[in-house]
C-alpha cells in the first residue's frame, strides 16, 4: 500500500471506532509474525512450536534489545545486512541522513537500558509514519489552524539533535539536501547556546515550534521574559516527559496549542497527545502492552512495571514483543476527547536539566538530550551518564566498548563537552572523569544526567566490584 492508500487508511478505522481498529491489529500482528518466521532465522527458532497463525501476542516469548542485539545477524530479515556492516556504516558521520544499502534508514538509541541498539526502518515503515504523522496534525489543528499557518508562511523550526544517526539528526541532514524544503523548515541544532538559538528563532519566525520537551520548557521561559518573541500556532514537545503543569504554562507563553508525542526509536510512530493530555496510542499499527515484573498484564487504571511493544510496520527488523522498560497506565474509560485510540500516561521519562550559575547573568540550562546527541559522535561510547556533583562541577561516567581506547575515548568526550560548556558561557564549570561505571535507577534505566542535589549522589561500585 502506497502512502496515499495508508493515510486513507488510518483516517478510515480511527473514524470506524475501536472494534475495526483492534481487527487491524490482529490481522497485522499475524501478517508480521508470518513474515518473521519465514525470513528471520532468530525468529523461526524462537517460534518453533507455536501455532501457524498468531493473532494473540501473548502467544509470543518476550525479547530484549540486549537479546535481539546480540543475534542482530539472525535477527534482520534481509540477508545482505550484517552487524559489522551497520556498525560501521553509523560509526561514520559523514553518512548521516544517508540510506543503508540505498533502502534503510538506520538510527540509533543512546542506551538507556544499558545496551547501545542498532535499527534500520525499511521504506514500509517510513510510509507508515508519515500516514500516521498526518492522522496525529489532524487531531492536532482545526481547519483555521492550517489557514493560520499558511498565512505565516508555513515555517516549520525543528530544535533537536543534527549530529549522529539519531531519528532527528537523519531527519535533519535530508532535509538540508531538500532546497525547496529548506526554505520551510528550520533545522536548529539543540545545542547551540540558548541566546542563539532565540536570535536564530526570532529571525526564522515559525509558524510550527518543534523542539525536545525539556528545550521547549527553556524557551516558554525566554518567550515569557521577552526575549523570545514568535507566535506559532503549535508547539510539538517530543523524548522527554514535563510535569502536566509545564505544559501548560508553555502553551500560556506562546500563546499556542502545546501538544507532545511519546515515541522510541524502534516504533517511531508510537502515540500523539490529545488535549486532556493523554496520549493516544496507534493501535491499528501498534500494540503495547502494559506489564508486572513476570511480565503478565497489568489491568487498565494500574501502573506497569515496564512495557511491551509489538511494531506492526517494520519488517526488516521486526519488533515483536519487546520489552521497552518504560512504566505506563492505560486509561480505564474512555478519553473525554473522544479518540477511540487507547490512550496512556508514561512514567519513566522526564526531562532532567542540568542548571549552572553564571556571574552577573541568569543561571544556564543544559538538557540531556543536548549532551547524549553531542557525544554520540565519539565512537567507542557503549554508556555514558553525567553527574553534576556541584553547581559547577560535572563527573563524566563512561562504559566504552570492549577493546576500544578508553584514555582516547574520554579526551575526545572531554573536548565535546568542553566546547559545549564554552558555547554556553561556561567555562568556570570544570569536567572530571569518574573511576565508576554508570549506574541503573531502580527501574532499571540509566539517566544520561544527574543533575545537583543537596544529597550528593550515590559514587556506585568500583568496576570489578
């Protein structure tokens, strides 16, 4: 189905309300778990036994991405690919935005659960996105909305990460290869100096603000003191969760509709938000499932442990009921917004900022996603967390990869970070490197950062310890 036929698609169900959308669901996963089967080796090993037909993912053995990164070669379902080929190709940065094998998008993730993971989104999932991205402005703007947007000429900044093969870094680069296309959106590079990104904005003049939860948060306050002045009619928070409050004081700032997504990087068209700040999951191409620590469900209205996430869309590297980490309640009835889409609140992602002093100014803000997309350009990195043990004193803690140059590694995220801080004015805050490995939270996660409390945080074991 071409993309025309996948947008009719999504607006034709979603109207049809949720027993056609729950019928798309299980015709797809047993279409997925077919294919699967036939042409991943992993796959046709872990589903031996089980039925011709799969139309209940809780038929399905539970994955990882520590397990299905480990079998990545048996895993993808094209033979061409290799993990050395993929590693390769996303340790140089003079590809990003470029097609593996001319066909695959490839992304990475930071790591947050501990294993560093490679994806590639065939040209199936990609359509599938924009279909879907298209239903989500839907639900977003009112006709006069688009009027509106049009009249200011249709402007779109997007505030993220440029550099290394994260989804918006990808996104980026083909947009800058796109002359039309860079006329009307805006691509700003999150760690650029707050002062500057606020002149870059107010010269650009958005008709749409896309940016980081945590960076939208920073600029509602710059637009608040004055210093920002643009009037978009959207504001599209993305990775990071905010307290329900920051929302709308955002929205109060700009004067415009706030609206979030929560999303990974192996389904990225995972859920939009409403305007009773649920968000509303995909479910004719998605299914999650809520879950205890035995991974059996959850009922709606109670918090999981973690998450199971089946992607209906991608078949290169199917994802099929993989345990995403991240802890989510399903609403018990249904939306007051009137989305028949089930509709969820995440906890387990919330934006830290780290915060710094400045002598005669106001004190500066770094979010994380700012540090985790700067140093993915430093190969070598399997995990790293920044600690802020002072207001002016960070600790670097770092898990390179086996065989790689640790004494290399560390001066090269030094110097990434030392430009960083420069950049934002802060020269006085002074980086060391940690002798500890970086440390899981109780869920099970690692922070990228730790931001300064008055309880110094916890130094963690020793390695070999």
């Amino acid at each position: 189905m071409n993309v025309l036929g996948l947008m009719l698609d999504a607006r034709r169900v979603h109207k049809q309300g949720e027993e056609i959308l729950l019928r798309r669901q299980r015709d797809r996963l047993a279409e997925i778990v077919t294919y699967a089967r036939n042409h991943s080796a992993y796959y046709r090993e872990l589903y031996h036994g089980l039925p011709e037909r799969v139309s209940d993912a809780a038929l399905l053995p539970v994955v990882s991405k520590k397990t299905l990164m480990a079998r990545f070669d048996d895993w993808v379902t094209d033979r061409k690919i290799s993990l050395a080929q993929v590693q390769s190709f996303v340790d140089d940065p003079a590809r990003v935005g470029e097609k593996f094998l001319g066909q695959y998008t490839a992304l990475t993730t930071s790591g947050t659960t501990g294993t560093r993971g490679l994806f590639l989104l065939d040209q199936h999932s990609l359509a599938v996105t924009t279909a879907l991205s298209t239903r989500m402005l839907g639900a977003w703007l009112a006709p006069a909305d688009f009027l509106r947007i049009a009249a200011q000429g249709g402007r779109i900044a997007m505030v993220n990460a440029t550099g290394g093969h994260f989804a918006s870094a990808a996104a980026a680069a083909g947009l800058r290869k796109n002359r039309f296309r860079r006329r009307l959106i805006g691509v700003l590079p999150v760690q650029l100096p707050l002062p500057e990104l606020v002149t870059r904005l107010n010269t650009f003049r958005p008709a749409i603000l896309a940016s980081y939860a945590g960076t939208g948060a920073l600029l509602g306050s710059e637009q608040q003191a004055g210093r920002l002045r643009i009037d978009p009619i959207l504001v599209v928070l993305s990775a990071e969760g905010l307290p329900a409050a920051e929302y709308d004081r955002i929205a109060a700032a700009f004067g415009a509709t706030v609206r979030q997504s929560y999303a990974a990087t192996e389904c990225p068209f995972l859920t939009y938000s409403c305007r009773e700040n649920w968000l509303h999951v995909n479910s004719d191409w998605v299914l999650l499932e809520p879950v205890d620590t035995n991974h059996q469900p959850v009922p709606h209205g109670q918090q999981s442990h973690t998450t199971l996430l089946t992607n209906l869309a991608n078949r290169v590297q199917p994802i099929l009921r993989y345990d995403l980490g991240d802890s989510v309640l399903v609403r018990p009835d249904p939306c007051p917004c009137g989305d028949p889409l089930p509709a969820i609140r995440v906890h387990g992602r919330t934006a830290d900022l780290l915060t710094f002093p400045v002598r005669d100014g106001e004190p500066v803000s770094i979010t994380p996603l700012t540090i985790s997309s700067l140093l993915d350009n430093v190969p070598g990195i399997e995990l790293l967390q920044v600690v802020q043990t002072s207001p002016t004193e960070l600790r670097l803690r770092l898990h390179v990869k086996a065989g790689a140059g640790a004494e290399r590694i560390w001066q090269a995220a030094r110097t990434e970070i030392g430009k960083l801080l420069i950049g934002h004015h802060l020269a006085h805050v002074t980086l060391t490197r940690a002798d500890e490995l970086p440390q899981q939270t109780p869920g099970g996660k690692y922070r990228t950062v730790i931001p300064f409390t008055a309880s110094p945080p916890d130094a963690g074991p020793k390695p070999g310890t």
